[in-house]
C-alpha cells in the first residue's frame, strides 16, 4: 500500500473510532436506533403502554403540520376510548427527533399495543389513510368514520 493511502485509511479509521467512543460517552453506542419511550409533557407516553399509538413528530410552524393539527384534534377526540394519538414539536422537544430517527417532518409512527413500530411514514397524511392504519392495527374506527 502506498504511504498516501495508509494515511487515508489510517485518518479514516480514527475518525470512525473517535465517533464511536464519542457514542459511547453519550449513554450508549455510537450505533444504538432503539428509541426510548418519550411523550410530550400532559400527552403521556409514547407509544402508549397496552395501546395502539399514532405518534405524528412536526413542528406547529411546519406548512404540513400545520395542515394536520385539525385533523389530529378530531381523531384524537374521536378515538379517546380506543387509541393514542399524539403530537410532538421536534423543535421544541430536538432530543425526540433524536431519539425517533427523524429526518423529515412531519413523520407519523404507527405502534401496535405491544408498542412495536409497525408502521412509518413521512410527509402529510389525510384523515382516510390514517384512520386506515389505525383500523389495520385492529382499532375499532368510530361510527361516524365508517363509511369514510
């Protein structure tokens, strides 16, 4: 191997090592992407303990968010026996975008009662589609949505 390409591989090598051990110095490895539970203050946690979870991370001020906020309160009214649905401003609360693997907002995470994500999309989501995923998670969708 050539002495300018031992040195590439070499800096390489120590940028991944130090990034690692940085990771490490933050409460886990370098290569942890298991979110921990996290709600937003009075919203309990998310996803909800025993059950299903629409947990949608924006930003009040984001254009599709701000599109989503009245369809949210609705579902979240609609659903207070059967579901959680939940809204965290990943700019208010950066640790959740961090925790959740967030890259674009909005972003919905689907989770099943046994708090599995099965379920991840981003971009704006309509009533139908989201009152779709729910029912797929066995969610008795209301009366009023049923012919939706």
């Amino acid at each position: 191997m050539k002495p300018k390409t031992k040195r590439i591989v070499l800096t390489v090598f120590l940028i991944v090592t130090a990034l690692a051990f940085w990771g490490l110095l933050q409460g886990g490895t370098a290569f942890d992407s298991a979110p921990q539970q996290t709600g937003e203050k009075g919203k309990g946690e998310a996803p909800a303990p025993g059950r299903a979870t629409m947990l949608d991370l924006g930003a009040d001020k984001c254009r599709p968010c701000k599109m989503m906020a009245p369809i949210l309160e609705e579902l979240e009214k609609a659903y207070a026996d059967r579901a959680e649905i939940i809204f965290i401003d990943v700019w208010k609360n950066p640790e959740v975008a961090k925790e959740y693997g967030i890259r674009a907002i909005p972003t919905q995470i689907f989770f099943n009662k046994q708090g599995r994500e099965v379920k991840r999309h981003t971009g704006f989501m309509d009533k139908k589609t989201i009152i779709k995923n729910l029912s797929a998670l066995g969610v008795e969708t209301p009366e009023k949505y049923r012919d939706s």
